[in-house]
C-alpha cells in the first residue's frame, strides 16, 4: 500500500503519538510505504482565504470559483497543491485525531477545507451527464480511507443510549460527509475509548487492535454507505420511499439497514470530561 498518515495532535509523547508511531512502524515492517502529514509539526495553516488562490484581497472571494480555477490554472497555494500531491499519490489514507468537542482539532478540519476543493473533491462532473459525481463516486475514488480517534469518555458513554450520543453519528460527517463524498472506500473507524487514563494493558490491546486493522484494511468490509448513483436517490437526491420506508435519520443512508456498531472500539472505560 502507499499511506498517507494524516495526523493532528499538538505533543508528539502522548497517547495519539505513540500510537501513530507504532502504527506507521508496523506498515513500513510489512513492506508499505509510507507519508506522513504530521499538522501541528508542519504548522498547517487551517484557514481558507485570498492567498490560497492567488486572489486579490480587495475583491469579493468566491471560493468555489476562485479555487478551481486555482487548481486549473496551476496556481493554488504551494502548501495546498504539496498536500494533494500526498493524497494523489496514495491509495489508503489514515486520519488519526484525538475527538474534541465531538469532532476533530480544528487544524484537521482546516486541512480538509483547503485541499477539498471544486473540481479536486467536489464539483467533479460526469462527463455523460453532467451530475455531480460524489457519494461512492468523484475526484478520489479508489482510495481507502481508516480514521482512528481517541475518546476520553468510555465505550458505554458513546453507545448508541450513551449520553454523549452514539460515536458512529458523532464521526457521521467525517466519514460520510467528508470522506465518502469525494468517493473515498471508508472502513469502520477505531475508536479508543477511556482515552485519559489507559493502562498498560489497555494501551497494548489498541496498539494490537490497531496493528490488526492496518494489516487487513486492504480486505476489511467497508461501511455499506449508500451510493449517490446506484438507484436508493431519485433526481432530487431524497432517498427513494421504497427504502427505509416510513424511517428518517442517519440511519437511512446505510444499505441493508441501520449503523449498529459500525465502528470498532478498544481501550479502557474511565470516564472523562471532552
């Protein structure tokens, strides 16, 4: 596999560090190759504005507009096209986090905002039709894509009657929204729950959870996301009556029924404040 390992935490020694760590060992002992995007080392610039684009400041940005035609034109900011180049090149794509107030860092979130742009992983034609490609398919179809997150609050809190709400809604717009929408496989993520105060065992059962993940992502059974063209969508993109009749929600937008333990989940079961 060629990886690009996308990472955002500030400290380096910490549990989201050594796991990062480990997991990168692992795949480079197995023969992958390996890119990192380490966002706080690299003092990632999250915030979209005129110099991405070589845009006059003075006039009024449309960012759709404007970032397209950056990208046609060659001239996106160095920092942005450098990062696609990352994503163009690999075929799996591993985003590592700690969940902060029920999403990721805002330095990840920057990323996404940057490098997802018109005509790169969205506003992608079909050029028969005419139609948006996204939702299975789009600008960066034949890659996979594994988030792995730390949770402070433990597995029960995150369930699906858990008071924090269940975490495969909470990651919803990360691996749907973001992830499935340009066309990206998206496996089921693993969560570490009980993130503050694992124990040494604790800690090697992610690490052997995580290792196993990796080395099986190739064949793992991705989330059995709906997709935008394979008939569930009628021609206003509204899941057609016939499906999940009656239902409404998240749910709905999964083949064959309901999200039940999508993800897969290790570590410990302290409870923490987020």
């Amino acid at each position: 596999m060629r990886v690009l390992w996308l990472y955002a935490h500030p400290d380096p020694r910490s549990l989201n560090g050594a796991l990062r760590d480990e997991g990168i060992a692992v795949l480079r002992e197995h023969g992958h190759e390996v890119v990192e995007s380490d966002l706080y080392a690299m003092e990632w610039n999250p915030v979209v504005g005129h110099g991405d684009f070589h845009h006059e400041p003075d006039e009024r940005l449309d960012v759709l507009e404007e970032s397209q035609r950056a990208l046609e034109t060659g001239t996106l900011s160095e920092d942005i096209r450098r990062e696609q180049e990352k994503l163009l090149w690999s075929d799996t794509l591993v985003v590592q986090f700690p969940l902060w107030w029920f999403g990721p860092p805002a330095i990840l979130k920057g990323w996404f905002d940057r490098l997802f742009i018109q005509g790169f992983a969205q506003g992608v034609l079909d050029p028969g039709t005419g139609r948006a490609q996204r939702y299975g398919s789009g600008g960066l179809v034949g890659r996979r894509a594994l988030v792995v997150t730390t949770v402070g609050a433990n597995a029960a809190t995150t369930g699906p009657r858990g008071i924090h709400g269940d975490i495969n809604e909470v990651l919803f717009p990360l691996l749907h929204g973001t992830l499935w929408y340009p066309g990206m496989t998206v496996v089921p993520p693993l969560v570490v729950n009980g993130a503050v105060k694992l124990s040494d065992a604790q800690y090697k059962g992610a690490v052997g959870q995580l290792r196993q993940r990796l080395l099986t992502i190739e064949d793992t059974e991705p989330i059995p996301y709906r997709s935008q063209n394979g008939g569930d969508y009628d021609d206003h993109l509204i899941l057609r009556p016939d499906r999940a009749p009656g239902e409404e929600g998240i749910h709905i937008h999964y083949a064959g029924g309901g999200m039940d333990e999508r993800c897969e989940r290790t570590g410990g079961d302290d409870e923490a404040d987020r």
